[in-house]
C-alpha cells in the first residue's frame, strides 16, 4: 500500500499496546459527536489515545473503513433499538407504546447524541444522507408494524408512526434539554397522543421499573 497522510510508512514501527478495533471506534464516535466527521482522523486519534498511529491498521484499511464502521456501529445500535422495541411482548399497545418510549429514556440502548452527530454529517455526504434515509425508513416500517399489529389499518399506523417519530427526532434535532422528572411525568400524556389510550397503573409501574425509578415519583397519568 502507497503511504499517504492517512498510511502507515513501510520504516514505521509499531510498539506498546496497539488498542483494540473497539478502542479506535470509541476515539472516533467521541471525536464524531463532540467535533463532526472532519475531527476523525487518525492521527489525531492516535494523539488522544496515545499510540502509535501505525497501529490503528491492524484494525481498519484506512480512514473510509473506520468511517463505515461507525456507520455499521450507529446501524446496529440506534436503529437496533427500535426494532427490538417495536417487536417486544406487550399485551396493549399503550404498552407496546411504552416500550418504545423506553428507549428514549436509556442511552445504552440508544444513543441520541450519536443519531444527531450522523445526521449532521449526513448534511456533508450524499453517501450518508441515503443511509441515513434509509434507517429512517427502517425505523417507521418497525414502528408501522406495532401499530398494525394492534388492529390499526394502514393509513393510521402510517400516521401515529410518524407522530410517535418525528416527534422523537425533533428532539434529537433540537438538542431539547429537559431533566429527568419533567421527561417522565410527561410519557403519560404522550402515550394517549400517540396511541388514543392511556396507560394503565400496571403498565406504567412496569415502564418505571425499567428505568428504575420509583412509582412515587411520577405524576397523575392523564392528558
């Protein structure tokens, strides 16, 4: 391989730890979310990690490979998360709803200020804006489905998916800014928006369990 800026030189010499694939992704998506693509680069990853620049490749071809691969990363996690909420067990679809919504509320499942770092970077490449496109679409076909499967016809799955959606990333988008008691004592009245019926006490205490917060803490369900 010719070396270039962003290749290693044949009289380069690797030494001390080299990382691991998972350690060069994490620099990159940090440097992603707090500076934009333009911060990711692999010398400048290598200054942050402290090693030796000739190591990122016994991970990754080049910069284009890490790039893709934080693309895959945010493929997987992100849009992963709404299809393994919009898929899970849920007797109602106020709960199928809640589901979803936990999301929301975990940023190891989801990861907001990475969904708005790619989509930042989406404004610099067509290449990225079609795969960003295309989560979208995934993403709305998953939450479509929820609402079909509990007997909605497709007009108004299409409709409460997109409510329930852009709602969403108008938040990312906006970078809205709330602590956590406001953001809870909210998700009684936006399950009755985005599904016409409001959650039960059981289902509620449920979704609160999971976000390990104790039911005391929530206001009155209603809106």
């Amino acid at each position: 391989m010719t070396a270039t800026k962003d290749t290693p030189n044949a009289t380069d010499k690797t030494s001390g730890w080299r990382g691991s694939r998972e350690v060069w992704l994490a620099s990159a998506g940090q440097a992603l979310i707090t500076s934009g693509v333009d911060a990711v680069k692999i010398q400048s990853l290598a200054n942050a990690l402290n090693i030796s620049r000739t190591s990122f490749y016994w991970f990754f071809k080049d910069r284009s490979a890490l790039l893709d691969a934080l693309l895959q990363e945010w493929e997987v996690k992100n849009t992963g998360a709404f299809l393994n909420a919009c898929s899970a067990y849920a007797e109602t679809i106020s709960e199928a709803v809640l589901n979803l919504i936990a999301v929301f509320h975990n940023d190891a499942a989801f990861e907001p200020q990475l969904d708005f770092a790619i989509r930042g970077w989406a404004h610099q490449s067509d290449a990225v804006a079609s795969r960003v496109h295309r989560s979208d679409e995934i993403r709305l076909d998953a939450i479509r489905a929820m609402f079909s499967r509990f007997g909605f016809d497709d007009d108004e799955a299409d409709v409460r998916a997109r409510t329930v959606y852009l709602t969403q990333i108008g938040y990312i988008s906006m970078q809205v800014r709330e602590d956590r008691a406001t953001r809870v004592a909210r998700v009684p009245a936006y399950v009755k928006t985005f599904c016409g019926q409001a959650a039960s006490d059981s289902e509620m205490a449920r979704f609160l369990a999971g976000l390990r917060i104790e039911s005391s803490t929530r206001s009155t369900k209603g809106a």
